[in-house]
C-alpha cells in the first residue's frame, strides 16, 4: 500500500482590503484535521453550504478506483471566505500546523495539496510556494501534486516546488470535484510508477482580458476547447489556462498556462506555448462596462415583466465579496434606498458593530442605527436608516445575522462576510426570492447558475470599491502590465519569469504595494 497525504488551505485574497484574514475565519468556516477530515472528504458535505463535495472528495473518489494500492491520509483542510490578505500569525499557524500534522502521519510517498494560488498574507510573499517549500521541507522528494482555482497565480517558484499543477477547467467554477480527481489520479500514477509527470508553464504580463472570461462562452470557449481536446486525445495529463485573481499583489502577476504530460517535455512545451499565445490573441477584449447605480435601477423598473415572472439580481461589482471586498459598501444601498421605491428590494451588507446594537433588540422593534461603512470607511461612509428589525439568526459562515425591514427593503446585515452568492443567504432568513423585484449580490460568477430559477435579469452595478476592475491599477508590478500599460510581446516577460534570462535590472512598475 502506497499512502497520499492530502490537504487543503484555500483563500483567495483581494489585497486592497484592509480587512486581514485571520484563523477565525477560518475555523468558522471550514477546519477540519485527521479523521473528521477523511470524513467529510468521503461522505460529505465537503464544505457546509457550498459543496457536498469539491477537490479533497474528487481525490478520495480517485484513491476509492485504486483503493486495493492506495491509502489516503488526512492531514487537514482550512478554507476561508475571500477577503484581505492573512495575518501573519493567521498564516504562520496554518503552515505550523500543516507541518506538525505531516510529521506525524508517518511514511507519506505522495501529496495531493489543494490551493486557492491567489492567496496573499501580510509581510510574506508568495505564501502557497512557502507552503510547498515548508512541506517539502519534511517530505523530501515524494510526489506533491497541487489544484489552483483558474484565478490563481503561477509563479516560478511554486512550478519548482511541485511535481503537477492542474486547474479549474470551468468559470463559473462546477469542476472542483473532477479537479480533485484529476489531481489525485496524477498522484497516483506517479507513486506506483505508471507515470512520470512532466510540467511546462508560461507567464503572460496581462491581468486583464477575454471579455466575461465565461468558459462555455466566446472569447475564451477556443481556449478551453483545445484544453479539452488535448486531455481527450491523450497528449496531456492536464491542461490549464490561469486567469488570475487581478487584486492579487504579486509583481509577477498574470494569466498563465500549465500543461502536465506523461514524460514528454517537448508537448508539454509546444501546448503551454500555443495556450498562452490563444491567451494573449485575446487581451484586447477587456470586461464589459457596468452601468452606475442610477442606470441599474432604471433599467430594473422598466422590466415589469419580468419582475413580475421572478426577479432581477443586481450584483454589487464594486464590492464582491467572493472577490476579497470587505461586504460593507454603502454606495448600492444608499442608491437603491432612495431611487427605488415601490420595489421590493433584498440586500445585504456587513456590519459587525451594527449588529452588536441589534442583539439587544427583539423581533418587531423599531431601530434607527447607521449601517455599513466601518471596515473599509476610505470608500464608503455609513448609511443613516430606521427600520423594524424583522428576525436575528446566527449563521455557519456569516455569524450573527439581522432582518431589517427598511421602507421598500429587506436588509440582511451579516456580522460575518456577507458572502451572496446563493439564494439559500435571502430564504434562510424567511425572504421569498418570488417576491422580491430587485435581489442583490455579492458575486462575480457563479450566482448566475444557483439563482437560475429566480432570475429574469442580471444587471451588473459599478459604484467604488475593490473590485472595480482597474482597482489593481495601483499596485505595483514587475514592469508593463496589459491593460494598465502598453506592452507589445509577452514573451520577453514569460522568459525573465521563467528564469530563462537574468533580468537587466530590477525595475518595478507604476503603483505602490497594498500591504507590506
């Protein structure tokens, strides 16, 4: 029996935020360790209101078809909401505890290591290759095989910490289960000898590109199809194209792409490089153009029909809190508070010292309080409001969590991040998604699938905040970045990157650090 350690920390990290990630997030979002790991990685759910299973059961689904070989041994899983980037204490006990519970899972041949690869912490760069470095540290050279979101970001210094990368395939993200197996299958065949993976890898210094970056949709649908077609065909192991999380504040930040074959450097190379000039090709078809709160509501008013038929989902593009933006944004709120009337609107917002007020109160009394624009107040100021508070729940993931029924709204203040992504966030507290004319989110993606059957019209919002697209502007790179700047060819770029060239000089480009 061969034994395949696997684990997970995962946290994408929006480094605009002044918001630090720190070991409550985790732990009250997802920590598990041992048994209880192996546990819900088997039987589910993987992770409790998003996944009955995502890539740590995808890997035991690949170790189960090899169960007479393999054994799988649970070290620990830590997963956390998008936010700002961890503390330092945060990520030091992740990486301490990683370390203590691989020393003590004896005789370990292979691991399967689950990343976000867009995770950011305060004073360290390039945490998730620390990581791998730190745990190859202890195992030596045994196998590790690492998952990335398709936002995560490649360095060269993670390609040299691990044997195989493989990413999501799909966006919005649905593969996190078959990523997994993927993962664990390359694991696998590596320990027992049936394989010898092979990775090549490209950089392109571009943040920005592919227009809605849809996978099933043009311009990206030719990228992922020849992905597809060459994992199909047998000329690879997997083939990934990174898109990268655009807040992210590595210098080296950019779209990459990864191709992993079973010991042929020469298609692995040819297929990375084809990849990322299909990338590049579309560069210049940048994301659409979000009306301001004013339009938005105006265009959701003239939709009486199908308002009537369901409702129309007004995601908050400024302030996504899938995204890493602290939830606290005013600027929508205030908006739809004053230019709406008459529709029955849903929001949210987060606002834990709104929330220390409401715990006092009971359902049914009337409150006035200001609300959101305390965790990030250089972008949004707090919103004056008198309401009736509708009902108090304390909520897996969100934490405390209060009604307020404010003229034409609904508003759900969360002490947590407020993560609205799903419907289940409105109907859990007693809010009917039929009723509603206007439902706000949170989220970039992949509330277009979960609110398909509520749905009648998206329309996406930009106000101010850490998700505005050329937020990222400011931060610092390691030269030109597309779309920011003028840059002509990639390739000299990929090449320093890659290590393949010394560079000139260093010569860091327009815009300042987020964090230290």
């Amino acid at each position: 029996m061969k034994r395949i350690a696997f684990a997970r920390i995962a946290q994408e990290t929006n480094a605009l935020s002044p918001v630090p990630t720190v070991m409550k997030d985790f732990e009250t979002a997802h920590y598990f360790e041992g048994d209880k790991l192996l546990e819900i990685a088997t039987k589910g759910p993987e992770v409790a209101g998003f996944f009955k299973r995502a890539e740590l059961g995808g890997f035991i689904q690949a170790v189960t078809e090899r169960k007479a070989e393999i054994e799988p041994v649970p070290l620990l899983s830590a997963w956390a909401s998008s936010g700002g980037p961890l503390s330092k204490e945060c990520f030091e006990t992740l990486e301490g505890r990683l370390l203590e519970q691989v020393r003590a899972a004896g005789k370990i041949d292979a691991l399967y290591f689950c990343l976000h690869g867009a995770m950011g912490a305060i004073g360290i760069a390039d945490p998730e290759s620390r990581l791998l470095r730190s745990v190859r540290g202890v195992l030596g050279g045994v196998p590790i095989v690492v998952s990335h979101d398709l936002h995560g970001n490649v360095t060269r210094a993670r390609i040299d910490a691990c044997d195989a990368l493989v990413a999501y395939q799909t966006n919005p993200h649905r593969d996190h289960a078959k990523i997994g197996k993927k993962a664990g299958a390359i694991a696998i065949g590596t320990v027992l000898g049936e394989i010898k993976p092979t990775m090549a890898w490209r950089t392109l210094p571009m943040i920005l590109g592919g227009g809605r970056t849809i996978d099933f949709l043009a311009p990206m649908r030719a990228v992922f199809r020849r992905m597809h077609k060459a994992e199909k065909a047998g000329d690879v192991l997997a083939a990934s194209s990174l898109m990268c999380h655009p807040w992210n504040d590595d210098p080296a930040l950019g779209w990459s792409t990864v191709t992993v074959t079973n010991n042929d450097h020469a298609t692995a190379e040819r297929l990375a490089e084809e990849l990322a000039e299909m990338c590049w090709e579309r560069r210049h078809e940048q994301p659409p153009t979000f009306p301001d709160a004013t339009e938005a509501i105006a265009r959701a008013r003239k939709a009486s029909v199908r308002r009537k038929l369901g409702c129309v989902t007004m995601a908050d593009a400024s302030d996504v809190v899938t995204a890493g933006a602290p939830g606290d944004s005013t600027h929508l709120l205030r908006a739809l508070l004053s230019e709406a009337t008459g529709l029955l609107t849903y929001a949210a917002v987060r606002d834990p010292h709104a929330i220390e007020t409401l715990w006092s109160h009971a359902a049914g009394d009337r409150v006035a309080l200001s609300i959101g624009g305390t965790l990030d107040p250089a972008r949004s100021t707090p919103l004056p409001v008198s309401g009736e508070l509708v009902s108090k729940h304390d909520r897996h993931g969100f934490g405390r969590t209060a009604v307020l029924a404010v003229e034409h709204m609904r508003i759900v203040i969360t002490e947590g991040p407020s993560m609205v992504m799903r419907p289940s966030f409105y109907s859990e507290v007693g809010l009917s998604l039929w009723k509603a004319d206007i439902v706000m989110v949170k989220n970039f993606f992949p509330f277009l699938m979960f609110f398909l059957p509520y749905n009648r019209k998206t329309i996406f919002v930009r106000t101010h905040g850490t998700t505005d697209f050329d937020a990222a502007f400011q931060l610092r790179f390691d030269g030109p970045m597309h779309p920011r700047d003028p840059v002509a060819d990639w390739h000299e770029r990929d090449r320093l990157r890659r290590g393949l060239v010394a560079p000139a000089h260093p010569s860091p480009s327009a815009g300042a650090p987020a964090h230290a």
